[in-house]
C-alpha cells in the first residue's frame, strides 16, 4: 500500500478512488464487503444454488444431523429440520428474504426520512417544532415494541413486519437530516446559491442534499442491519414471516422446541443472522470512517 | 439552570400527549370492532351491543373520547384487561418489579463489564486487547439476542445443566411478595437455598438482556476514551510524572463517563425492547412477556395501556438523563 504522489499527478483524486483509498484501510469493513456480496449473491441466486426446494418435506430424513455428525449424510449438508426440509437450502434461499428485508425497509425508511428531514430543516420554526414532537413521539416507544404492535393492527406477515420496522427507523433519518441541513444552511455556498437566484427546491435537494449525505449513508447501513434483525425477532416471535417460509428468524421460532434435542436446527439459522448482520455492521463501520474524516483518525 | 428545567418539562407535555394520542388511536384504528373482539366467539345481540358501546362510550365523539381517555390515564385508570378483567395499571405495577430486577441486573452486568473493557481497549489502542476487545464488542452488537438466548440454554441449561430454563425461582419455595423483587423477598422469606434459587434464575436472563448494552457501552467507552486521551490536560498529567493507571483511571476516564453515562440512559429503550424477547424466551413474568401475551390474546386495553405506561417510562428516563447531562456539562444548558 504505497502511494506515490509527485508534483504532476497532486490533483484531486476522483471521490470514488479517494472513498476505496480509505475504505480499503479497515481490513474488517472490506472483509465485511465481501460477506455481504457473497450474502447478496445468494439473495439472487438462492433458488438455483440451494440443493432441495427450501418447502419440501423429506419424511423419511427429519431431524438429520449434519454430515461431520454420527447418522448424517452428503445429501442433507447441513441436516434437515423437524418435518424433513433441508437445512442448507433453507438457509440458502431464507437469505433473499433478509436481504429484501433490508432493502425495502432502508428505502423506505431513509427516502420518507430525508424528504422529511430536509422539510424540517428548511421549514419555518412552528412547522420544524411540530416535526420533531411527532418525531419524539415515535421514538419514545421501544423499537420493537412499536414494530410488534402495528403489526398486531396491521396482521401478522413479512410486508407488514417491514412497513411497521420502516416507521420505527424513520426517526433517525428525520432527525440526522434535519441535524446536517441545519449546518449546511448557514454556510456561504448555500447563500450564494440562494442570492444567484436558486429556487426552493433546487436549494434542497442540489444545493444542501448532495452535502449532508455522508452521515445518512453510514446510517443507512447500520439501519440495515437493525431491520435484518428486528424483522428476525419479529419472525421469532411469529408476528413476521409466516411458516413455511424459509426466513431465519422464523426458523428459529419453529426450532425452538427441539433445542435440547437436534443443536442443528437451532445454530444454524441464528449463525446466518450473526454473520450477515456483523458483516453489515462492519461494512459501516468501514463506511463512516471513509466518509467522516473527522472520526477517520479515532 | 432553572429555565433549562423547564425548558425541558415544556418539551416534555406535547410529547407525552403525542404518546397518548397513539395509544388511544390504537384500539380505533384495529381493523374489526373492539367490542366485537371482545364478545368473542359467542355473538352479540343489537341490544347488547349498544350497552357495551355506551358503557366503553364508543358511541360518543372522538374528542370526547379522547378527552375522557386523557384525563383517566392522569388518574391511573387504564381500563381493565378483557381476560382477567383486572385494571391494567395495577396489573402492569404487579409485574413491573420482575422487569425492573432484571434490567437492574442486566445493566450491572454490561457496565462492569463494558467500563473496564472500554479502557483496556483505549489504552492498547491497536494493540492485540483492543483488537480482541473490540471484535468482540462488535459481535455482541450484531448479536440476534433469541438466539443468543436459545445458545446459552442449550449449553447452560442442556448440556452442563447449571441453570434452569425459565421463571424466576423454584416452585418449591413459597413466600409472600413483599417487594416484587425475587432477590430482596427470597432473602427476607428466610428460607434456605431460596436466595441461590434466585440467583440461578436471573444468570442466564442478565446476559442475554445484557449483552447489546454491553457491546454498546464498550464501544462508546472507548471512542470516549481515545478523543480524552488526546487532550492537553492528560499530557500535563503525564508530564508531571503520574502513574499510568492515575491518570487513565481518575484523569481520563472522569472525563469520558460524560458521554458513556448518555449511552447508559439512552439504553433504557433498547433494554425494554430486549426484555420483550428475553422474557418471552425465559418464561419471565414481566411487562415484556405481558404485553406479548396481550398482543397474542387480542387484550387491546391492556396492549394500549402497558404501550403508553412503557413509553412514558421510557420518556421520563430519557428526560432525568438530559438534566442529569445539564448538571454534569454546563455547556448544554445555553443552547
């Protein structure tokens, strides 16, 4: 990792480049990054990988150990579940659904949070006040509270879990917004842009947005991984994927009777979750100190 | 400092009425008929129907309803439970102690724990501690805690048989509960062995509720750590010729708790959270367990109420931590 600079070539190097230069210094965020690409590979391709459909039930194999295990085999690498189904594709096709999980609630999330946010930031005083009240007032609930119970209104399933889960982290993206809007707004760019006659919305969205986007992004990763597991607690406690869908914190709610019996069924799912939801986090971790230079140095 | 006070308590009224607001839409916006839900089964005639509408005053203007709401939630009443037809404020008070204890406990554990490994990690900065302590840290806080929880029972409860695998004592002993605490009345009940029985039921609950906190804590006790450690007044201490674990302990680490101290108050929310899961997993008969019974068995009152009682707790923690920060950090105040 040498880096020549001479005179000729001291330009600004591209924000890209300049991102990786700094990104690829966090050994664990790139191991992270690969992780989570090989998490979003499965995602995509989980049905054409998995060895069995995830559904099918093997009757005459329930709970098989895995294959290092005494009574395993190559078939069911990792062992099957309690009605016969293949651990390994399971696993393997549950992983779209964390993955989509993550998504849609981030988008959702952070594109209501933003607009909002930026509204907040730009609005007149009585407007912002009463933004951020409403704002109080979700936040002062437990996450996961909230979460379970607008899923109790809504009913239980994957769609409703990730609706409830997108309003429960929405506050943070308002909030943090709101909060680098406020900097930026005072500074001279915004002015000039203002005085050579930059509309409403051009100040909010070319002018001010572009620049408060750095903190939203590490959020947005960390974000991921606390909807990956809030809609997996949610599964858990049967308020999110309904069975017989392959998602990992459903799995575990189905294991949770044979934990003293077949170690498998309960270990594996929960591991699938740790892995992905660490790899995230150190994804972000990664991210924050490539995009906040002044916590690159800590 | 006072109007900083009251700055906060006025903050503190919209919020609280927002949180009302919510709490009273709840069971109006449930898609079906609260009362209907609540004959069940069986049906109701019209008659009827329109008795129990005016008896739960459905059949009166939201705003008077809400108004009536509002001023009985001021007065402790929360309406009663459909299924044990208690009043919801004694019930969620009866089971309070047993959440309480445990996220008593559950603090302990991640601050005793978090303190230390925070300042080892800072003061090895980059070395093989920080590394180990931090990788650590970092599964903690990725960790999917009912997983977590399912682990520790496999090999705390199956495999080693160390630890039971849910309530809060062993059935065989018997006592009245004075205080609501199992800690407190098992050692006032003077029965042998129920102390211990005691202890073994919270291990394994602790941990589990613990362990995000703990992450947490860490976490911010080391990047608190790290930015006082730069400072001046550290190098003066040093140059004066200080011991090292002077001027980490008492120096540094004063000086760092402000921060840490936020996170702890901060982590109230995320501990009620936890203990939804936690207690749901161990049997624990607290308000976590309570209001995931209610969801399941379609107790709205008790739903509303325990959603509001919680969120107001989490409310009031929330605004003892912002004066507290005021007193500690003068700074805040002027804003």
């Amino acid at each position: 990792m040498t880096v020549t600079l001479s005179a000729d070539t001291a330009e600004r190097p591209g924000r890209l480049r300049e991102f990786w230069f700094y990104f690829r210094e966090n050994r664990g965020a790139v191991i992270g990054l690969w992780i989570f690409a090989a998490f979003a590979f499965l995602a995509l391709f989980g049905p054409w990988i998995a060895p069995h459909d995830p559904t099918a039930q093997f009757r005459d194999a329930t709970l098989q150990p895995p294959f290092w295990q005494e009574g395993g085999s190559w078939t069911y690498p990792l062992g099957t579940d309690p009605l016969g189904r293949d651990m390994l594709s399971r696993l393997i096709v549950g992983a779209r659904f964390s993955f989509f999980v993550g998504i849609v609630v981030v988008s959702i999330a952070a594109s209501g949070g933003i607009i909002v946010g930026l509204i907040a930031g730009f609005a007149p005083k009585w407007l912002d006040t009463i933004i951020m009240r409403i704002m109080d007032v979700i936040l002062a609930f437990p996450s996961l509270l909230l979460a379970l119970v607008l899923v109790a209104i809504l009913g239980p399933s994957l769609t409703n879990a990730m609706i409830a889960i997108a309003i429960v982290l929405q506050p943070h993206y308002v909030r943090l917004t709101r909060a680098s809007v406020l900097a930026e707004k005072q500074k001279d760019y915004v002015t000039s842009a203002r005085v050579a006659g930059a509309g409403f919305f051009r100040l909010m969205f070319v002018t001010v947005l572009p620049n408060c986007l750095a903190p939203i992004i590490v959020q947005a990763a960390l974000s991921f991984s606390t909807a990956i597991l809030d809609a997996a607690a949610l599964g858990f406690l049967g308020m999110g994927a309904q069975p017989p869908t392959p998602e990992w914190g459903t799995m575990l709610a189905e294991a949770r009777e044979f934990i003293l019996r077949a170690w498998w069924v309960v270990t594996f799912p929960g591991l699938a979750i740790l892995v992905t939801v660490l790899a995230i986090n150190l994804m972000g971790d990664g991210l924050r100190d490539a995009l906040d230079p002044k916590l690159k140095r800590s | 400092m006072l109007n900083y006070v009251l700055s906060r308590l006025l903050t503190f009224v919209p919020t609280f009425i927002g949180v009302t607001l919510i709490s009273f839409a709840f069971i109006r916006v449930l898609p079906g008929d609260p009362i209907i839900v609540m004959a069940g089964e069986r049906g109701l005639t019209d008659e009827r129907y329109a008795e129990l509408s005016a008896q739960f005053g459905f059949d009166r203007p939201m705003y008077v309803q809400f108004w009536e709401y509002l001023t009985g939630v001021l007065q402790g009443d929360l309406g009663n439970s459909f299924v044990t037809k208690k009043p919801v404020w004694d019930e969620f008070f009866a089971l309070f102690p047993a959440t309480l204890e445990l996220s008593i406990c559950a603090m302990i554990f991640a601050v005793v724990l978090g303190l230390p490994a925070g300042v080892i990690a800072a003061v090895n900065r980059g070395k093989f501690f920080d590394r180990a302590l931090m990788s650590t840290a970092l599964i903690g806080y990725s960790m999917p805690i009912f997983w977590w929880a399912l682990l520790l029972i496999i090999v705390f409860s199956g495999n080693l048989q160390w630890t039971p695998v849910s309530g809060r004592i062993d059935l065989i002993y018997y006592f009245p509960n004075a205080t609501g605490f199992m800690l407190i009345d098992s050692i006032a009940s003077g029965q042998s062995g129920a102390f211990t029985s005691a202890v073994r039921h919270l291990i394994l609950p602790t941990i589990v509720l613990g362990t995000i906190p703990l992450a947490v804590i860490a976490r911010q006790t080391r990047s608190a750590m790290l930015e006082v450690l730069g400072e001046d007044y550290i190098r003066t201490a040093r140059a004066k010729g200080l011991s090292p674990g002077r001027i980490n302990g008492v120096h540094a680490l004063r000086n760092a708790l402000i921060p840490v101290i936020t996170v702890i108050g901060l982590s109230v929310g995320t501990l009620l959270a936890g203990a939804i899961l936690t207690e749901t997993i161990f049997s624990w008969p607290g308000i976590g367990k309570w209001m995931v019974d209610s969801i399941f068995r379609r107790d709205y009152p008790v739903v509303q109420g325990g959603l509001l009682l919680i969120a107001v707790m989490v409310m009031i923690v929330n605004l003892t931590v912002d004066m507290l920060y005021g007193v500690i950090n003068p700074k805040i105040r002027k804003r």
